[in-house]
C-alpha cells in the first residue's frame, strides 16, 4: 500500500492517507548495500559519547492522545524493545525508486507468480467474486511487496516507529553522534547547506508520518489485534503479505475469510484489503487510466505502478498459455 508504507515498509499520511510505503523490495539492491554500510560502520562511530534516548516525551504524548498509559508503560519498558540506529539513516537517506523493480517482471518472477495464481486461484478469486480489480493485478502486488509472502519483515513495529520519531529530536546528534556527517556522505561542499536543509526537512516529515503510525499501532495492540513487539515488519514499517502500514490497515484492512478478524498474514485478507484499496481509489479493469492511478495511490512511484501493470500483464498471459488447447 509506499503507506508508506517523502516512504519507508512513503506516503505519510493520516489514517486516510493514501498507501504506502515503499517495502524491503522498492530499494531492492541499493537497500542491501546501505544496510551492509550501516552495520559497518555503527552510527554513533564518533568521539562523543552518545546520549541515552528519552522516550517520555512520546509516551506522554500517546498517553493524551488517548494511549492507556499502562499498555504505553508496558511496551517502553519490554526487554523486547530497542532503538534501531541503522533505520535512521535508511529512512532519510532513501535510494533512487527506480531501483529493484526489473527482476520482478524477469521470467522467473513471472512463472512464481503464475504458479501461485494457479495454486490458489480458487481462493482468491473467491474473495474477489464482486470486485472490480482482476487477480492478476492483486498476485502481482503481493509478489513484489513480500514475494508472495516469503519476506514480510523482520524488524519489531514498535521498534521502527518508536525509533523514527526521534528523527525530529532537538538531541538528535548527541543521541546519534556523527548522524547528519552520515546521512550527507556523498554531497559536495557546495551542496552541503542545501542537501542538510532537505535531509531535515525529510527528518521532520518522517517523525512527524512515524508517531501517527505508532498511535495507530497502540490503538490496534489495545484492541487486541496485534502484539507490536512480535509483529514484524519492512525497514519502513509496513507488514502483512500486502506490507500495509497501521494507518493503511486501519482505512483499508479486510476480513477475506470470514473469521472476523483482518488478518494481513492470510492470504484471504490481503487479497480483501488489497482489492478494497485499490477499488476506494477507482480501480477499473477496463479503464487502463484509472487501473494504473489506483496502482499509483498503493506506492506513489511510475516504475513501481509499471511494473505491477507489466507483471499483471505477463501472469495472465502466461496463465492464458497454460490452458490454451
């Protein structure tokens, strides 16, 4: 859905917002190197010695904002949770979007993706018997968001969220010594100013779109829907088959199987939510401009809507192929 998954498991939006961040997948390459150079070289690698990070603040906040204070205490204080350095300088300083979409529509992913449309075709076609968006469109997304549910995270939620809204900390370089030397590896002195200005500006937005994710995790943890120290998820936040965000979950998350639950682990209620998703946001199979504007509202990115269409595309001809006398 990207919220989100600026994109972050993007698209920071409120719990209407449109959908998503860009998942592990959106970086593809690019993702890995710069998670293999931040475990090289640990984020407070300066001479400072680094400062605890404060919490209270935002767990006073979520405790007005609604939050039962003990729930908010409870998870501050599990031994489960941790800050993630490393998703600091990720989260700002994003790869190029166009990276990581070419293998997906390559003869490999589309024959995967083929044989699980077979394998589960009565299934899914099933939750979409009344809606508008065609199966293929829904294997393709689910295919490069998690590889058909392969890879589906493995950062704690709390953890990302807690962890981003430090980003807009007045103490963020003494909590993280050498973090803006960091994120601007790379500029020219010329552009040094500018390019601190606009990783700042990113920072900001990204802390700002990360609490009211972490409200809406709270909110989904009071309810009994989730635990947010065991639910894992993207760099970016998102989780489930479909990698939605909480706010996505909360605007778009369907019960497929008829249990009476939303469930984004199932494969009926991420076909549901997906399918609800792109329908909200005028998906018509016959009207290929409205087909690919609500492929665009899941991730805002033309290679990645190009991709989902060409895999669409490829799964259904390949499909065709399978059952032609």
């Amino acid at each position: 859905m990207q919220m989100t998954k600026d994109s972050s498991q993007a698209r920071f939006r409120t719990r209407t917002r449109a959908r998503r961040i860009p998942a592990w997948y959106r970086a593809g390459t690019v993702i890995i190197t710069l998670l293999i150079f931040a475990l090289l070289i640990p984020l407070d690698a300066g001479t400072a010695e680094a400062v605890t990070p404060d919490f209270e603040p935002i767990k006073q906040r979520l405790v007005e904002d609604g939050i039962n204070a003990e729930v908010v205490q409870a998870c501050f204080a599990d031994p489960r949770f941790k800050v993630i350095p490393d998703l600091l300088m990720l989260n700002v300083r994003q790869p190029s979007g166009t990276a990581g979409y070419t293998r997906f529509i390559e003869d490999q992913s589309v024959r995967t993706a083929s044989a699980f449309l077979s394998l589960h075709r009565s299934r899914i076609e099933k939750v979409l018997k009344d809606s508008p968006v065609n199966p293929e469109v829904v294997v393709a997304i689910l295919q490069v968001e998690s590889s058909l549910g392969a890879y589906r995270g493995t950062y704690p939620l709390l953890n990302v969220y807690a962890s981003l809204t430090l980003l807009d900390s007045d103490q963020l370089e003494l909590i993280f010594p050498g973090y803006w030397a960091r994120v601007l590896e790379g500029n020219g002195p010329g552009d040094l100013d500018t390019a601190r200005n606009q990783a700042k500006k990113r920072a900001d937005l990204k802390a700002r779109w990360a609490y009211r994710e972490l409200r809406t995790l709270f909110i989904m943890a009071g309810e009994g829907r989730l635990d947010p120290l065991s639910a894992k998820g993207s760099w970016a936040g998102a989780y489930g088959l479909p990698q939605f965000i909480p706010t996505s979950y909360e605007a778009y998350g369907r019960d497929g199987n008829g249990d009476g639950r939303v469930d984004l682990e199932t494969l009926e209620d991420a076909v549901a939510s997906i399918s609800h998703y792109l329908r909200i946001h005028g998906y018509r199979k016959d009207r290929p401009g409205k087909r690919r504007k609500a492929v665009w509202h899941y991730n805002h990115s033309d290679e990645y809507v190009d991709c989902i269409l060409t895999l669409a595309e490829r799964i259904e001809i390949l499909s065709a192929e399978k059952f032609a006398p």
